[in-house]
C-alpha cells in the first residue's frame, strides 16, 4: 500500500527478494531526502517483507558508545536497525557500527546525507533519495486517509489538499486531519472542496 517512490520500490523488491533467496539479512540501505515523504515507513515495509523484527531509534539518542552497543546486543539475526537522523550520530559512537557482529540490516535515513562521515556512508550497499509526491499520488493518499478515518472526502478536494501538500505526505495528512476537525464540527458528513480551501 506504499504509494509513490516507483522506482525505490522496484530495486528494492529485487534487493529483498535476492537476499530472501540467498536467506542472508539484506545489505544496509540509506534514504536520504526532505523530511515526510516516508522514509520510516520504508523500513517498517522492508522489515515485514524480510520477515524480521525493527528497532527504531534516532541518531540523537544514542549519546554514547554503550548506548549503541545495548542496541546492537539486543538485535536477533535477520533483524533491522532503523536510524532515524543518522547524520546526527556522534562520530565516536558511529565507529561501533562498523564492526557491528550481528548479522543485520542497518536502515538509515536523512535530510542532510551531505553531513554523513565518508567510512558512514560507505557502509551502506543501498542508496536512494526520496522525492517528492505528484498531485496523483498525493490524492491517492489523501484518499486512503479519509477511509482510515470513515471521512469522505470529494474529488475535487482531494485535488484541492493535494495541491496544498507541496509535495509531502505527511502534510497531506496533517491538513487533512484538521480539514476534518472544521468539516465534524460544523456537521458536514462529506469533507467538501469548499471546506478545504476555507
């Protein structure tokens, strides 16, 4: 149900389907783009098709070298790492990674891959950017949110949040949600174009 990112799906439906065949952990993967277009997403999908577990955590958090070590313990075989704001690990920190014993897949994402030590980046086989949505894909998501949230919407205000997202899922929701909060409000059970661009 990933909508959008075409291309990053179908390398990605190889990589994890050759590394299933060999049943080896598939090799650690980098998104790097603006933030909402569904980077921790990908790594949630990515984790279900390997059929392994995910732990998430952020480049922030993990202040010391034994924060990244209990992490690294803690992970079965097979399983994936997702590093949200990877760029802002401490460079001490990100020297255990590369060692790491576990075999496992390191997810990382960010905004800044410019800001990634050269021996960070290198240890990711897989590199891809994240672009922004089209207006199509964009409605389609909207769609999709609305059904989640028992809210139709109509056509053309789907259109009309879509092109008020620039480009970014999470902005098409985030204005959806409050789209809804006025349209329950005011009784309306169909979100109208109207409504969205008041």
């Amino acid at each position: 149900e990933y909508v959008g990112q075409t291309n990053l799906k179908e390398n990605l439906k190889v990589f994890v389907g050759a590394a299933k065949l060999r049943d080896e952990s598939l090799d650690h993967v980098l998104l790097y783009g603006p933030p909402g277009l569904g980077k921790t997403t990908m790594s949630m999908i990515i984790a279900n098709e390997m059929g392994t577990n995910i732990k998430i955590t952020t480049g922030p958090s993990i202040e010391k070298t034994g924060d990244l070590v209990a992490i690294l313990t803690a992970l079965e075989p097979g399983d994936v790492l997702f590093i949200d704001e990877i760029h802002r690990l401490n460079k001490v920190v990100e020297e255990i990674l590369y060692p790491a014993l576990p075999p496992f897949t390191l997810f990382g994402a960010t905004t800044r891959a410019c800001d990634l030590s050269v021996p960070l980046r290198d240890l990711f086989g897989i590199i891809s950017k994240l672009e922004y949505y089209d207006e199509t894909d964009l409605k389609t998501i909207i769609d999709r949110t609305s059904r989640v949230y028992s809210m139709p919407m109509d056509d053309d205000a789907k259109s009309a949040l879509a092109m008020r997202s620039r480009g970014t899922p999470r902005i098409a929701n985030r204005l959806f949600r409050r789209v809804r909060d006025f349209a329950q409000f005011n009784g309306e059970e169909i979100i109208s174009k109207e409504r969205t661009i008041e």
